[in-house]
C-alpha cells in the first residue's frame, strides 16, 4: 500500500487523537512507515493467524524462552531478544524491537501501548487490501478459542468477526475443541459462499474421506492461485480426541504432495500452503514436499520477522509464521509469471491499536457481543504488582499463578499446568479481572484433577511433554510448550535422548521417590473419563486471586537447564 502524504497526514492525526505516543525513541516518522509497504507483484496473500479469539487490544510479551535442539539450535524460529533483532536487521529500541522481542517489555509496552484488537486489524487489512486488487484474507486457525466471549458464545463472536474482517480462507486447530457438530454448522452455515475452510489432512475415521475441502483455487489479475489447507496434526492427541471422535489428522505428507500435484494438475501457477503445523514442522514439510511456492504458518505463535527460505528437489519455498493474539498481519506478495514465483516481498507489521485508528463497523460488532458480558468480564479480582506473562518454553508469571492458586485450593504439593501459549499479559499496577482470567483457562474441558500419583509417573508425564517439546525430529512434536510445574523442582537436559532429559526432580529440596505417592492437582484433562472431574479452572483461580487481593511480583518455577550453554534462544541472564 503506498500512502499519499493526505491519507499518512490522517492516520498520523487518528494516532495523536488516540494517544500514541510520537515524541519516543523511534519518532512518527518510523512509526508510520510501518504501514507503508509499496505493492509489488501480481499475486497479494494477508495472513494472521492465531489471534486466540481476542478482539480487544492487549498487551502481550514474547517469550524470552524458545529453545532450538539439534539442527534447529541457533536457527529461526529459535532466536529470542537481540539474536532475533540481528538475524532481523532490526534495531534495539524501536516499535519493532518491541513487537518482535520481550526484551524492556514493561518499559516499552508503557510507550508504544497496547497491540492487536480487531478494529484496529480491520482497518489495516482494508488500507492494505484497497492498494492490492484481489488480495485474500487467509486466517492460520485457532481462532474461535481462547476468550471468555468466545467460550460463551461457542466461537460466534469470533465468527462473526472474521466474516466482517474479510477472512477468504480459513484452516484450524483449538477451533475444533467446540465438537465436530459445531464445526461443521459454522463451515456449512455460517460460512457458506463466504469462507472457505480448508483442511486436506483431516479424514473421516470410518472410510477416510476428506471432511473438509483439501484447497481452493482462486483467481487474482490473472493468475490461478492454489490455497491447500493443513489443521494441526495432532488435535486428538493435543486436546481430547472425544470431542472429534469420527475425524483423524495427522502430517500427511504423502498426501499433502498429492494434494499440490492435483492443485497444479487444475491449473494453479501458484500453490500457498496455509498451514497450522508449527513452524519446525513446515520447515521440514518444505525440505520434503515440492511445488509450495510459500508456507503461511502457524500454531508455534512464532512471531517471525523475515522468512525462510527452504531448497527442496523442486526449487525452493518460503516459509513464514505470524505470531499470535492479533498482534500481527503478514504480507506477501508474488510475482507470478507462467506457472513460477519469480519474485516476492513479505513483511510482518505489528499491529499497534494506537496507530491504527478503530473501523468504525468492527467496533460497532465487537461492542454488540460484548454488552451482555461486561459486567462479568470487567469484575476486578485482584492487583498485580508485578508483570503477568504466559510464553515461554518452560512457565510464565501467570502460569505461576495459577499453579499457586492449584495447590493451594485444592490441597496439593505439587500441580501440572498445561504448556499453552496462548494468554494475555498484564503490566504491574493492572487490576487482574474476570476477562484477565478467562484469557489464560476460557476451554471447552476446563476441570481440574486431584490425584495421588507415584513419583515414577511423574517423570514420565515430564519426559513425555519433554519429547514432545524438544524431539530432534520435528514431525514427533506434538503441540505446546513444556508443561508447568508448581511445587516441584528439576533439571532438564532438552538435548539428551527420551528418558534422560528430566533429572534430578526434588519436592522441597528431597529428592523424589520413585515408588512413593504424592498428590498432584492440575487440569485440562483430554481423557473422557475426566469430564467434571472438579471445578474448572478459572473458579479455583478467581477464589485465589480474591483471597490474595493483592498479587506480589511471581517469579516463575523453572527447572535448571542442561547442556544449553549459550543457546540463542535463551535469554541471557
């Protein structure tokens, strides 16, 4: 989009108007030329994903964790704070520092103000889309999961929304916890003649049929362009399988190859994979898979400034990851001429709520399905006197929280919460509310469990999620970040083989025994068998947190690491 200086002089104005503060480090100038990305190529592809159902804008900090073993040490997506800035070509200090990294995240997140909110998102996506002919929307999934409105409404707040925002194509993961009937009313319903839904690995269980449509194949100025559809993998596994019990997924390599065969077969001279594998994962997926000209990911939250680009035996394909939250808009545009790309630009714009002004019909919807909530939402349950962060391979200050809420209301020494990375974050001085809350729990099988369990089980659940987490071979990780432990100390060695990576587990300062019992509390129980097993999660929070009334600054339980040395995406201490 090219701004002329009339249409740059009123977003500069609606920023004043709005409170972003100009007189900063990086001045207007930079601040608005974030959002003037001159329009090249023939082909124009908007991409979020992730967004986690929040329609507000929010504050939300970068993990200062991402650890990348074997091949993947030292490499994107696995570079944090100024290792990520370097690989960037970013600058300490600035707008997109800030957006990219956890680096000052107090002090900047004060400066440059909250991030995302779906007003603010339309009103990008409309300037981009208006210098852009034919440009589509591709939404990377998890987008009807992760708010209080959200869960409440079983996604419509979110559906509606995406529809208004102007989503063309759509794949998914949380998004699938509402039930296969629910998922299928809103793809045939909701979203009839006007999303597209695309999934091409997931399968019914009985004959194997396709539940979704594979891909679509659009025309833009002329070109024939190919949108194939990838839902996370490993949904049954990740989250409780009851909930999809008729459909199967899995990476479907073979099938996905197939897949971008027929595509081309058709008549498509561009082929884009949106896809919510994981960033590691469509790397490999590249290196294997010929004739994707771009990998549009999701499901990691990694916010990747630049992408990669991967050689396979085909020639070559790029691969992206957008963040999370709302936080970001991808922009990729191709030169498509024949049936090659023979050019592309991408850029991955933060989305500053105080730069782009409100789209006055975004704010209209999301004050309309918000209204019967508020009273609810915008209850204060406690203060925090230190910042509240969710990301990271290994805990976070909220997730501290809630282990701490965990163990004590239910009477437990030691509690598992699960590795999400989705959640919102708060600044200190922030009154913690009900909406707080519900960012960090709002699932369709939020109850919690108290069992008493045998200290070898333990360290197998931990080397379970650990391999997981860190499997050398990125087609055996399987969902989120490293469950989180409260009470509980330990080392962990994330190179070592299954079995090794989890040492030394220590219950105050004793070490754990083997055959001895103790008693556990955690939840998000994916069995069946759990269903209502205790109060959900967020009752057992909010009764914490109103104990409390004030929140002492938390520092996060994480276990000692092994082996890491100076890993560049561990923060330095």
């Amino acid at each position: 989009m090219n701004l002329s200086r009339r249409e740059f002089s009123s977003v500069m104005a609606a920023a004043l108007a709005t409170g972003f503060p100009l007189q900063r480090e990086a001045g207007a100038a930079e601040a608005g030329a974030l959002y003037n990305v001159p329009r090249t190529g023939n082909v124009h592809l908007l991409h979020m994903t992730d967004c986690h159902a929040q329609l507000m804008p929010l504050y939300f900090r970068e993990p200062s964790v991402n650890l990348g073993v074997g091949a993947m040490r030292g490499q994107l997506p696995h570079l944090v704070g100024e290792h990520l800035l370097k690989a960037a070509g970013l600058k300490s200090g600035t707008p997109q520092a800030h957006a990219f990294t956890y680096l000052n995240f107090e002090r900047a997140a004060r400066q440059y103000g909250k991030v995302g909110g779906f007003a603010h998102l339309a009103t990008l996506v409309k300037q981009l889309k208006a210098g852009r002919p034919g440009a589509l929307l591709l939404d990377g999934g998890d987008t009807w999961q992760g708010s209080a409105t959200a869960l409440w409404t079983q996604g419509q707040d979110m559906v509606d929304a995406a529809r208004l925002l102007g989503v063309d194509v759509m794949t998914g993961h949380w998004d699938f916890t509402y039930g296969e009937e629910r998922i299928k009313k809103i793809v045939e319903e909701d979203f009839a003649g006007k999303v597209d839904f695309v999934a091409q690995n997931v399968k019914t269980s009985d004959f194997g049929d396709a539940v979704f449509k594979p891909y679509v194949i659009k025309e833009m100025n002329g070109v024939m362009v190919a949108i194939v559809g990838q839902a996370f993998p490993y949904t049954p596994i990740a989250n409780p399988g009851w909930l999809t019990p008729n459909w199967t997924f899995g990476i479907r390599e073979s099938e996905m190859q197939e897949t971008v065969n027929e595509a081309r077969a058709k008549g498509a001279q561009a082929v884009v994979l949106l896809s919510h594998n994981g960033m590691d994962v469509d790397l490999k997926m590249a290196s294997r898979v010929t004739g994707i000209d771009a990998i549009l990911g999701g499901h990691t939250h990694d916010g990747v400034p630049v992408p990669v680009i991967v050689k396979n035996a085909g020639g070559q394909t790029i691969v992206t990851n957008a963040g999370s939250n709302g936080k970001f808009l991808g922009v990729l545009d191709l030169e498509v001429k024949g049936k090659a790309v023979t050019g592309f630009n991408y850029r991955l714009l933060p989305v500053f709520s105080n730069l782009l002004p409100a789209d006055a019909a975004m704010s209209a919807l999301i004050t309309r399905v918000r209204a019967p909530y508020e009273s609810k939402l915008s209850e204060k349950l406690a203060v925090t006197e230190g910042t509240l962060y969710r990301r990271g391979n290994f805990n976070g200050t909220f997730d501290q929280l809630i282990l701490d809420g965990l163990m004590e209301v239910r009477g437990a020494e030691i509690a598992f919460s699960p590795g999400f990375r989705w959640g919102t974050s708060l600044l200190p001085g922030q009154a913690i509310t009900r909406e707080h809350l519900m960012d960090q729990t709002a699932i369709t099988y939020p109850w919690t469990t108290l069992t008493d369990m045998r200290g070898d089980m333990i360290k197998t659940i931990l080397e379970d999620v650990g391999d997981n987490l860190f499997n050398p071979d990125p087609y055996y990780q399987q969902g989120g970040d490293m469950v989180r432990v409260g009470g509980l100390t330990y080392a962990c060695e994330p190179g070592a083989k299954m079995g090794s990576r989890i040492q030394d587990m220590r219950l105050k300062g004793k070490l754990i025994e083997a055959d001895k019992t103790y008693k556990v509390a955690g939840w998000a129980p994916v069995a069946e068998a759990s269903k209502n097993a205790g109060p959900p999660i967020w009752e057992v929070a909010e009764s914490y947190f109103k104990s409390k009334k004030t929140i002492k600054p938390v520092k996060p339980n994480t276990p000692r690491l092994v082996g890491v040395g100076a890993n560049p995406g561990l923060a330095a201490s």
